[in-house]
C-alpha cells in the first residue's frame, strides 16, 4: 500500500515535470515542484536523481539558495569538487551566510556528504556528547537552522539532549508529530524527549505507554523508552498504576520492580516522616502545655497519644513527668520505668524524674500509712525515702520522726532528729518537730537551749515554731480535755501569729467545741477579712473551719475560689469529702421532703463520688444509716475494709452499727481488736468507750432480765464507776437497783433523772418504773402524766400507767390501759416492720379476694410459708409463755389457819387450849398482794392475762369441817361451814362479791355433873337440867365490796343461831414501796372458837341466852420482803361483847421473820422463819358459865415458833406444806362464875355456904402454862382447765390438851382464763366475805 | 398501630403466665427464684408496671425497700391510675418516711431545715 502511495507520488511529480505552464507562474510552481521531487529523491537515499532534479531547480532558478547547497553536498559526495566548487561560490553570493558554507568553513571536507555527517553526529549523539553532535549537524542545516525535514525528527531528538536546545526541540516535535500524526517515528521522538524532563515526564509516559501497545515499528523503541522514562522517574503513589502496568505488559522486570519496590519503600518512607511529624507535633504541644503547666493538657496529649501508641517512649516520659507534677508518684515512677524501658537512651534525662517519682512516691505511701494510723508502715516508709534522698526535704524526715514516735520509737525519731538538724541547723521543721519531742518529753531545759540557738539563727523562723509548739501544747491540752489550758495557748499563738490560719482555725474548733459559735464564727469571719483572705493557706484553712462546722456547701464554695495550683491533694481530697457529705445533707434533705427516691438518687451520686475507696465510706454508711438502713452502712463498711484494713475511726463507725443491728459477738470481736491494737487516739478512746458503755449496758439489761443480777450488777459496776454522770448509766442503774428490790436507791436516781434529762423518754422510765417500785405514788403520777403528754404514743407510759392503776386498787381501770399499751405496741411492731405490700395478680387485681382469715393468716408474720410443704407440721405452736417468778409465790389468803381468831378457845375446865399461836406473816410466804420480785418486768401479754384474770368474775363453794376437841357441850365444836360465792367482775367502780353460808354447829350435849355446874347458871341448881343438846345451824350471808385499796364487807353471823350478830369489816391495803405493805383494817367478826362464842347458848334456868361474842377494834399489818427474806410486825386492839357476855378488849402484838431459803421454779419455794405473838385480855372470859364469853382470853400470852413452809406448783397442780414447831407461855387469872352478874354469883356464894360440901365452884382459879405446840397443814389444788379449779385444804394443831384439825374442801370456776397465775391458793376465806 | 396492639396483647399473656408463675414462686417462699422471674419478665418488657410492682413487693420482702421503692416509683410512673400500685407506694414512702425519722437522729448526718431545697454543688474536682 505505502508503495503504491509512493508510485502514485512518483507519478503526480513526473506528470507534473513534463506538463506545460504559463511562463511566471510555471516558473515557481515548476521550481517547487522539482525541489519537493529532488527532496523526495533524497529521502529515499537516491542522490543521482535528486543532484539531478537539484540541477534542473538550478537551472530554472540559478539563485536557488537550497538547491545550490544540496548541490554543493551532493556534487561533493560524487567527486565532483570542481562543480561543487561553482556552486559554492554561486552560493556565496546569492546567500553568504548559508549554513553549507558554515559546514564547509567548518572543514567538512566539501565533499563529505550527509551520510558522514549524519554519521558522525548519530556516534556523537549515542556517544551522549549532544552539544557536539549538534555542531555536527550544523552543515545540514538550512539557513534558519531547521535540519531537512527527512532528519528533523532525528536532528531534534538530539538537539533535546542539549540542557539548552530541549525546549526548542520539544516544540519541534510537538509542531512535527502534531502535523505528522501517522509519524510514530515524529511521535517516538516527541515522547522520547519529553521523557529527559521530570516535569514533562509523566506525559512522556502516558505517549510511550501509546506508543508501546499499538503494533508499530516504534513499538520496540517505544518500550524502551518507556522503560527508561519510568526508571528515571521520581516516583509517587500515583505512578504505582504505570509501574504496575508496566510489570504486568513486560513481564519480569528487576529494575522496574525494584523500582516499584522503592516505590512502596518510599510511601513507608513518606508515612513514617509523616508520622515522625505528628508525632512530634503532639510531643511538642505536649511538652508545651507540661512547659506552661497545663496538667490537664498535657495529661490530654499524653494519654491520647498513649492510648494509640502505647509504648511510646516520648509519651511515656512525657506522661510521665505530668503525673510527677501531678503528684501522682507511683504512676510517674511507673511510666517514666517504662519511657527508660522502651528507649535506654532516655535514661539519663529520666533518672532525676525517677527518683523523685520514687522518692515522692515512698513519702506519700508513708504519709497515707501515717494519715490511717499505721505508724509503723509509715515509719518504714519514710525511712526507705529519707534513705534514698538523705538530703531531701525536711519535712519528710520530720514525718520519718513523727512515725517512730508514734510507733513507740521515741529514741530513733530523736536520732533522725538530731541528723537531720546536723545537715540543716536552722530547719524550721525539724526545729519544730524536735522542739514537740522535747515538750513531750518534759525535757524544758533541752528544749530552751534548742528554741534559744534558733532564735540566733532567725527569729521569724522561730515564731512559727514557737507558735506551732503552742498549737501542740494546745493540742495536747484538749486530749486532756484541759480546753481552758487549750484556749490560753492559742490565744497566745494567735498574738504571737494573728495572720496564721491555722491558729484561727483551731481556736475557732476549739470556741465551737465549748459553744461559744458566735466567737468562733467571728475568727472565721476575720480570717475571711484579712488582706490574705484570698490566700489559699487562709482559704484552706477557713475551708476546714466550715467543714469542721459541717458546713458543708459553704466549704465547697470557699474551696472552688483556690486557684488551679492549690489545689493540693488535701484541698482535692477536703474538696471530695465535702462534696460527699453534702449530698448526704442533700439526700437527708430529701428525705425529710419526702422524696425518699431522690434521696437514693443523691445519695448514689455520693456513693459514685466515693468510688470502692475505704476513706468515704464511713460518709456512705452515714448516709445509709440517716436513711434507715443500717445493714446497708454495715455492708458498705465491709466492702471498704475488704479492700484496706478500715482505720480506727472507721471501725468504731463500724462497731457501733454492730451494736445497733444487735450483732454482738462482731461487735465484741471489733471492739476487743480495737483496744488491744492501740491504734486508738484519746478521742477515739473515748468514743470507743461510748459504745463499749452501751454495750455494757445493754449486756447487763440482758443479764437482769434474766434474773442474774449480780452478774448484771458486775457488768455495770466499771460502767458507772468511769461514767457516773451519763444518764443512761444512771437509768441503767436505776433498773438494776429496781429489779434487785433497792427501790430507793432506784428512785432516787430516777428523780435525778427526771431533773437533768427531761426530755430523755428512757430516764422517765426508768423513773416511773422506780417510783411504782418504790411506791411513790404520787412522783409516778406527775411523771406519768408529763410522760404521757409528751410521748404520746410510747406504749411504756400507757403500761406505767397501768400499774399505777394496779397500785390503786384500780386493777379495772389497769387493764384498759394495758389493752390501750398493747394496742400501741402493736401498732409500733407493726410499723417497725416492712410493710406487706399487695401483688398483683395476672388478672391485674391485687390479692384481696382471698377471705379476710385467708387475708389475714398471710399477712401475719412468720405465716409465710417456706420451702416445700412438709408431711408434718413442725412444732410451731405457740411458745410456752416463760414461767412468771410471780407464779414461785401464792397469796397468803389461802393459810391454813384461815378461821382465825384473836384467841384460841380454852380448853373446857381448867386447862386453856394451847393452840400454837401465828401470825399470818409467819404462815405465809408472801404478803397479799405484793408482787412477787422478778428480775424481768412481765410481758405486756402476761400482764394482760394476769390482770383480765384478776378483774374477772367467779363462783366457788366449799365445805369446810372444824373439829376441836374438848368437853363435850362445853368447848368441843364441830363447824360445817358451806360458802357460796359468787363475785362479779371488777369494773373501775369496784366489784361485788355475795356469799351466803349455811353452818351448822355441834358441841354434842352438855353431859355429866361437872360439865353441867360450868355451864350457864346450871350451877344454881347443881347442874340438875336435861336436853342440853348444844347443837344449832344458821345461814350466813355477807356482801362484799373492793374498789382500789379499800375494800368492805357487812354481813350477819348464821340466821338461825341463838345470838344473831351483824358484822362485817372496813379494810385499807397499801404499799408503802416495792418490799413495804401496810394494811389496816376496822372490823367487827365473830368469835367463833366455841359453841358458846359463836352460836350462843341458851340457858335453862334462867331462859336467856349469851355468847355470841364478837369483836370489834382495829389492827395494823406491816410487812417487809425482800424476796429471800423478810419481816412483819402488827397490832391490834379489840373490844368483845356479846349476849349476857361481860365485855371485855385484848390487846396484841406480833412479829417475826422469814427467809426463803430456797426458791426453785421446779422444786417450789421453802421458807422458814421466826415468830413471836403476844396478846393480853382484860379479863379471862374462857368458860362457859353465864358471863363468860367461852373464848380463849389468858391476861398474857406468847409464844415463839419456827414455822417451815413449802409451797410451789407443778403442772396444773399447786400446793403447799406447813409445819411449826413453838413454845408457848400464858398466864390467866382467875375469874367468877358469873363474872358481871353480880347478883347470880352472890346467888351463888350464898348457896355454896349454905351447901358447903358441894362440888359447885365459886370461880375458876388463875393459871400459868408453858409448853410445846406444833401444827402441821397443807394444800392442794388441781387446775381441771384454765378456768375451773378443785382444792383441799387440811390442818391439824395440836398442844396439850387442844386439838383443832380443819378439812376444806372448795370449787371453785372462774369466768376468766386464770391460767397466768399458777401457783394462787383460791380457798375461799371464811373469815370474810366472798371477797378476800 | 393494630399490630404493636396485637403485639402487646401477646406479649402481655406471655407475662401474665409468667407473673402467676413468679407469684407461685414467692408465696411459695421462693423468694430468689420469684425475683429472677419477676426481672426476666422485666426483660423482655421493661415497662410492665404489674411485673414492677409485683418484683417491689419481692424485694421488699427481702427488706430492700429503697430498691422496692424506687421499682414502685416507675412503676407509678407508667400506670399512675393503677390503685395497688398507688397504695403500695405510698404505703411504702409512708414506712420510709418514718423510718427515716427514727434513724436520722443517730446518723451523724446533719441536715439543715427544709427552708429551701439545697442547691446542687458544684462539680467534683477530678484529682
């Protein structure tokens, strides 16, 4: 196809040369014409033709310049200089300056042609001598200096390797492969030259990369020279793609590989510069906020940069030196360790941080050991500081000396002392510390000698000592709690020092302690105001005074005005606490607002605030426990000393949660450690103590309520002897003195009490309990109702008003007081406990359609059913209720002796019966109504039941059989007595009691001479009389009345007997005290010792009758009991009379002792005693005649007996066993027959002077008589069920000449449920009415 | 709309059968296992005020009756018309409230009268 393309050329030429053309215009288009075809000929390397196509342009133009220098080359090259000479010359003067005759000047041989030319410029060129090639080229170049357009594509590339022709030739061949785009070769050049310049060589790139994949016969130079373009490139990331390209089109290429190596080696390169450079901007601006003090800044850039590059040495150290000024040693010790670690080199500029790192770090290890009272840590501590920095800060070896000495290492702290003032004499410090050692010590004349030398060496130094030495003189003075010593002090250093905060903050503490605030407030205030107010050591020091104050907010808007820089790890850590404790406040505000949730809300702030460290979390539990739980403050208090042993202040905190939540083995346990580990400052101590007193105390309520009085005296003992002043000391006291029976001692202490601490509810208690103890009445009534008035809703004055009540007789008004307790006490347990909140069930109801019982057996405490239902029910009835100590004693009504008289009747005839005469205190254990002593004040319960016992109604009868033997007629009785009770329930205005008593009576029959002349006026007629049956049968009724201490009767002896009396009785119960009973009683009762006294008798002969005596007078009752002993005294005096019965009176007396020698819940009590009676009648009224009363009267009588009584109960069955052994003595004087019928007894003298051999006496004679007595007795009685119960009591007294015995029988059913009061004799009394 | 409801209502039958079971559990006396039903419950419907109320009652059987309280408090929140819910709360802040005034004065906490609400403190101080 080109050779077609070129024939055709070939063709068009010569047509064009043979055609014929107008003569001008023919002329230069002919002359084109033949140059273009000369200039075609040589390109195709065809010098013949083109000389001669040359030679016709010549010949048609002689001045052609170009044909005249081709000419000149071509002539030369075919030898033929002459002619090229010719047309040289020709040349020369057409055109001198044409660059063939430059060539020529330049010594190419004229005839050299093109090729040597070529030739020589191509070896140049390849040679690379580019400049030298160019001038080689110069003879072929036309006269404007362009090569012939054959070569211009070759001459340009090789004028583009000259540094000045490169441009030029880039145009040229941008001109050239523009206007020749099929030219590969033009296009070749054109990239090739491009390629030789880094800033056109990408392009030169992209054309080769053209050039190379397109077939072509350029191809193969293309490749290469894409291959050197990209060798010479100075690569960047954007190239990887071309390199890449190239590799994968050329295959396996070192160099280009290594250079896309170099490639990847310069992108790392080019990251890590670009990295190095972040790097060290971040250090930079690091290092300059550290430089500028910027911490936070600092810190920022550090762990930022850390966080991502983690062992960065730069960062390490640089992190590093901020925690050191950060005074976070342990970590600045630790991340300058490991800036050294990761680069060695940083040694060296490092080991002046690390080992103040260390150094700091080992003071402030010791100083936080010093701070929780590990004196010895901190000692050891300091030490290793002080050892690696001997001439560090004084203040350190100050704190070194500090520990040891209170570590107990008085002599080391001296020598550490004593060194460190070798290095620096004049150390205020040291001076200081050194200065407390020897005042400590008493060393004055020591310590004057060092205060004197520095004085010498700078007297304002020594004023801060003087006044630190004063500050601790102060300090000392108030461990001794010597606050006037302490005040003098300070006010000495503040006007030794009026500017020192610290001063004024201590007298502040100290003027607040003794309550004088406004003066403390107004040092505060000054400080305040002073020209260094808004110095931090002032702020600092005005912040403590109102976190003293627990001002608490006030302390943290003074703290917020320190600057950044004071802020010292003190001021953070005052700064935290106040923080916490005033959320605290805030929680606690909440509270009381009644936002329980925001509380919790505030109060876990506090908590977050405090973190897991042990230093808040005594605030913690505060803050728990001012919300009401206390088991929460106890377990933030063990996860705080899970993680550090809890400081001495802590675990008194902690000791005295224990002892709120009852746990006591803890408490011991923490409070014995604490003692024993001596870590305890004079003011812990003391607190310590306080707890301990509480402890103590409770311990010995403990041991009182369960009886063991002298062990609860011996915990109290030390407590009071340390402590006497505390109120609840005295109280406690007071309630051992109460339950040991000291009632005055008891009361005493509760008037003290109710004097100083009024407002104290547990001292009014314990006041009242004494006053009703030692019955005082009108003290428990006064204090009772202030009680009641101030505490409304305290169920112990509701109770203490109820045994008041009890006191006074008014046991009805008792127990609805005692319901009223109960019903308050209820309701404090119940709201002490979490309320039962409802569920709901899935149906969105709550659980309040079970039946109210249902309801109610769910709500009921411990009625929550646990764990899977057992086959059997456990033993979970009710708790057998404590046996009451009460239930140990019984009444006394229920004596054996219970018919007693003033007297025992005399045996008929001459010999008086001897009964063995007791008084009641010596028959009975206990007098009526005491309350038996018992350690532990009764259960409210058992007070209910003892009392709705008490108040309740019942009915009894009994049968009771007397039998006294004797003459038969005379003083021989047998007594039927059948009471029937019925009493009814006691209400506040008193109770009523009816008893209606059938007797019956028989002495037998007046039978034989002797018997018949001692009995009425028989003796008138020689006793001669028949149907002397002494027998009769009458029925008593009586009404009975009791409201309080009062109590009354009226009632007649037996309708139905021979003398009818109406009796009946006014009697006063009272207790003068816990142990004193006094009781008087104006009464008028039978006399019922024999036939005669108490029926009466009827006399044939004269058909009157006499006897029925009775008495009427009054006696007084004391009683004494001191629980295992006690005793009683009385006296009464009596009028007698009776039908036709001389009057007479009696006077008695008696006494005695006793002492429960053993008192055994199990056993039952045995007592044994001492008594002595004495009663003397006006007249000796014994016998029987008319006139006589036919009752015991002896003028004097005593007697002294042992009695021994057992009593006690078991089960459902109570008894009691009676035996005495006496001697007794009486003496009576004689008597007439008729003793006030003066006329029957004249009657009488006349008929036995009329008669005197008859046996009819005159009188009876006088008589004395000692002799022995003994009486045995018991009683038993069985409890059928809670309210009925059956009985029998039986006696037998025996004497010379006297014999009485006594069944009793008795039913007895009670309306109330008297099962709280075992061991209560209910035999009816027969003495009195159907009330006892 | 209709489906979130439908949704609801399954979900609900779901816990309702749940709830029985976890109040099974509690009036069977057990306790733990009656909370962890009562909090899965919660789990899957964090806003179901009957399962709320219900694991308060549990955890104030357990004495912890600020947790019980504050189970209460958004349970009342979510269903402020629910009669027990109401009662259970204000039965419980009543206890508390008395609770608080029994302990405060052994705390050691001294808080001022409630003239006005204490303003909050400034920000802690990082050390």
């Amino acid at each position: 196809m080109e050779a077609l393309k070129r024939s055709l050329i070939a063709a068009a030429l010569a047509f064009a040369a043979a055609a014929p053309l107008p003569a001008a215009a023919v002329d230069a288009a002919a002359v084109e014409q033949l140059v273009r075809q000369a200039q075609f000929w040589e390109a195709r390397n065809r010098p013949d033709l083109a000389r001669d196509a040359w030679t016709r342009v010549i010949e048609a133009d002689a001045d052609h310049v170009q044909a005249l220098e081709r000419l000149i080359d071509l002539e030369a090259r075919q030898g033929s200089a002459q002619r090229a000479a010719e047309y040289e010359a020709r040349l020369r003067a057409v055109a001198p300056d044409s660059a063939a005759l430059q060539r020529r000047a330049q010594g190419l041989p004229a005839g050299a042609d093109r090729e040597t030319v070529l030739a020589q410029a191509r070896s140049l060129a390849r040679a690379g001598r580019s400049a030298e090639a160019i001038a080689v080229w110069r003879p072929l170049l036309d006269a404007q200096g362009e090569p012939p357009p054959e070569l211009a594509v070759e001459y340009y590339e090789t004028l583009a390797g000259t540094d000045e022709g490169w441009s030029r030739a880039r145009e040229a061949l941008a001109r050239l492969s523009g206007a020749r785009p099929d030219d590969r070769r033009a296009a070749l050049a054109h990239a090739r030259v491009l390629s030789y310049r880094a800033a056109t060589r990408r392009d030169a790139i992209r054309r080769l990369e053209a050039l190379g994949e397109s077939p072509s016969p350029v191809r193969a130079d293309a490749r290469v020279a894409l291959r050197n373009a990209l060798l010479w490139l100075e690569a960047g990331e954007q190239d990887r793609a071309a390199y890449e390209r190239y590799l994968q089109s050329a295959g396996n290429d070192a160099e280009i590989a290594a250079k896309l190596d170099g490639l990847d080696a310069t992108a790392q390169a080019r990251r890590r510069a670009e990295a190095d450079v972040q790097r060290a901007e971040i250090l930079r601006a690091g290092y300059e906020a550290l430089d500028a003090n910027d911490l936070d800044a600092a810190d920022t850039f550090f762990s930022n940069r850390l966080g991502s590059h983690p062992r960065e040495a730069d960062s390490l150290a640089g992190l590093g030196l901020v925690r050191l000024r950060q005074q976070r040693f342990a970590e600045a010790e630790s991340l300058l360790g490991r800036a050294v670690a990761a680069r060695p080199s940083l040694r060296g500029n490092l080991t002046e941080a690390i080992d103040t790192s260390r150094y700091w770090r080992r003071v402030t290890q010791a100083r936080a050991a010093r701070q929780a009272g590990q004196w010895r840590e901190a000692a050891t501590l300091f030490a290793a500081a002080v050892q690696q920095r001997p001439d560090g800060d004084s203040d350190v070896r100050r704190d070194w000396a500090e520990a040891l000495r209170e570590s107990g290492d008085v002599q080391q702290a001296e020598r550490v002392l004593r060194e460190g003032l070798r290095a620096a004499p004049g150390d205020a410090a040291l001076i200081g510390e050194y200065a407390d050692l020897l005042l400590a010590q008493d060393r004055e004349a020591e310590l004057d000698v060092l205060l004197a030398e520095a004085d010498r060496r700078d007297p304002t130094m020594l004023r801060e000592v003087r006044v630190s030495l004063l500050r601790t003189k102060a300090a000392r003075a108030l461990e001794r709690n010597d606050r006037a010593g302490a005040q003098a002090l300070l006010q000495q250093a503040l006007a030794a020092d009026p500017q020192s905060p610290w001063v004024r903050l201590d007298l502040a503490r100290l003027y607040r302690d003794i309550g004088r605030t406004a003066e403390a407030d107004s040092l505060l205030q000054a400080l305040s105001e002073t020209p260094d107010g808004g110095d931090p050591d002032t702020l600092f020091a005005q912040a403590y005074a109102l976190a003293d104050a627990q001002r608490w907010y006030e302390t943290l808007i003074v703290l917020e005005r320190l600057p950044a820089s004071a802020r010292s790890a003190d001021a953070v850590s005052l700064q935290r606490r106040a923080w916490i404790q005033y959320q605290l406040q805030r929680a606690g505000q909440a509270a009381v607002l009644g936002e329980p949730g925001r509380a919790v809300e505030i109060l876990n702030a506090a908590i977050a605030a405090a973190g897991n460290g042990p230093e808040h979390a005594s605030a913690i539990a505060q803050g728990w426990q001012a919300l009401g739980d206390p088991a929460r403050a106890v377990a933030a208090l063990r996860r705080a000393f899970a993680q550090r042993p809890p400081s001495a202040g802590q675990s008194i905190q902690y000791a005295a949660l224990l002892l709120e939540l009852n746990q006591d083995a803890e408490f011991e346990a923490v409070t014995t450690d604490l003692i024993q580990s001596g870590r305890t400052s004079a003011a812990q101590r003391l607190e310590l103590e306080d707890l301990i007193v509480g402890y103590r105390i409770k311990l010995a309520d403990r041991l009182r309520e369960g009886g063991r009085i002298a062990e609860a005296y011996a915990q109290l003992r030390e407590v009071v002897l340390r402590y006497p002043d505390q109120p609840r000391v005295q109280s406690a006291l007071a309630r051992l003195f109460t339950s040991a029976g000291d009632t005055d001692k008891a009361l005493a202490i509760g008037r003290a009490l109710v004097r100083s601490v009024p407002d104290d509810p547990v001292a009014r208690a314990n006041a009242i309990d004494a006053a009703l103890a030692a019955n005082d009445r009108e003290s428990a009534a006064t204090w009772i109702e202030t009680a009641r008035e101030r505490w409304p809703d305290d169920p112990a004055f509701v109770r203490a008003a109820a045994r008041l009540a009890e006191q006074r007789g008014s046991r009805a008004e008792s127990l609805r007081l005692l319901r009223e307790a109960t019903a308050l006490e209820d309701r404090v347990r119940r709201e002490s406990a979490v309320p039962e909140l409802m569920l709901i069930g899935s149906d969105g109801a709550a659980r309040e359609g079970l039946p109210q019982p249902v309801f109610d057996l769910l709500r009921e405490d411990g009625a929550e059913s646990v764990g899977p239902l057992l086959p059997r029910a456990g033993d979970r009835g009710p708790t057998p209720a404590p046996m009451p100590l009460s239930g140990r004693r019984y009444r006394l009504d229920a004596t054996l002796d219970q018919p007693r008289s003033p007297a025992s009747t005399m045996r008929a005839g001459s010999r008086p019966p001897l009964r063995l005469q007791l008084d009641d205190g010596a028959a009975t254990a206990a007098w009526p109504g005491r309350p038996a002593m018992r350690a532990s004040a009764p259960t409210i319960d058992e007070e209910l039941r003892r009392l709705e016992a008490s108040v309740g109604a019942w009915a009894s009868a009994g049968l009771a059989s007397r039998s006294r033997r004797g003459e038969s007629g005379l003083s021989r009785l047998l007594a039927i007595e059948t009471p029937l009770d019925l009493v009814g329930p006691e209400w506040e205005l008193g109770r009523l009691g009816l008893r209606v008593k059938p007797v019956v009576l028989d002495a037998g029959e007046v039978s034989g001479e002797r018997n018949k002349l001692r009995f009425g006026t028989l003796a008138l007629i020689n006793g001669e009389s028949d149907d002397l049956d002494q027998s009769a049968d009458g029925v008593a009724v009586s009404l009975s009345y009791r409201v309080g201490e009062f109590s009354a009767d009226i009632g007649t002896t037996p309708l139905g007997f021979e003398v009818e009396s109406l009796v009946g009785g006014l009697r006063w119960q009272t207790r003068l005290g816990e142990a004193s009973q006094l009781s008087a009683e104006f009464a008028r009762r039978a006399v019922t010792d024999s036939y005669v006294s108490y029926a009466g008798a009827y006399d044939p002969l004269t058909g009157r009758s006499w006897g029925g005596v009775v008495r009427t007078g009054g006696r007084l009752d004391y009683a004494y009991d001191l629980d295992s002993y006690g005793l009683y005294v009385n006296g009464a005096y009596y009028g007698l009379s009776g039908r036709n019965v001389e009057e007479n009176s009696v006077l008695e007396f008696g006494g005695g002792l006793f002492f429960r020698v053993v008192q055994s819940a199990r056993h039952g009590d045995l007592t044994v005693g001492v008594n002595l009676t004495s009663f003397g009648y006006d007249k000796n009224l014994r016998h029987f005649t008319f006139g006589h009363g036919g009752y015991f009267s002896p003028q004097f009588f005593t007697t002294v007996a042992l009695p021994l009584t057992w009593a006690g109960h078991r089960g459902r069955l109570d008894y009691r066993l009676e035996a005495a052994l006496g001697l007794q003595s009486f003496r009576e004087d004689g008597a007439p027959l008729f003793p006030g019928r003066a006329s029957l007894q004249q009657e009488l003298e006349e008929i036995v002077e009329f008669e005197p051999t008859n046996e009819i006496p005159l009188g009876y004679e006088s008589q004395k008589n000692s002799g022995l007595a003994y009486k045995f007795g018991g009683a038993l009685q069985y409890r059928v069920n809670p309210k009925l119960s059956v009985g029998g009591v039986l006696s037998l007294d025996n004497a010379r000449d006297y014999e009485e015995s006594l069944v009793h029988f008795y039913l007895r059913y009670d309306f109330a449920d008297r099962s709280a009061e075992p061991g209560t004799l209910l035999a009816p009394d027969l003495t009195r009415g159907a009330l006892p | 709309m209709t489906g979130r409801l439908l949704g609801l209502c399954l979900l609900a039958a779901t816990a309702a059968h749940a709830d029985d079971e976890a109040t099974a559990l509690l009036e069977a006396g057990y306790v733990d296992s009656a909370i962890a039903e009562f909090e899965a419950r919660l789990g899957s419907n964090p806003y179901d005020a009957i399962a709320l109320n219900n694991l308060a009652v549990t955890r104030a059987r357990e004495d912890d009756v600020f947790a019980a309280f504050d189970l209460l408090d958004r349970a009342a929140r979510l269903a402020p018309e629910h009669p027990v819910i109401g009662e259970n709360r204000a039965t419980l802040r009543t206890w508390i409230m008395r609770r608080i005034e029994t302990a405060d004065r052994g705390s050691g906490v001294v808080v001022p009268e409630p003239q006005a609400v204490l303003p909050p403190p400034p920000d802690l101080w990082v050390p």
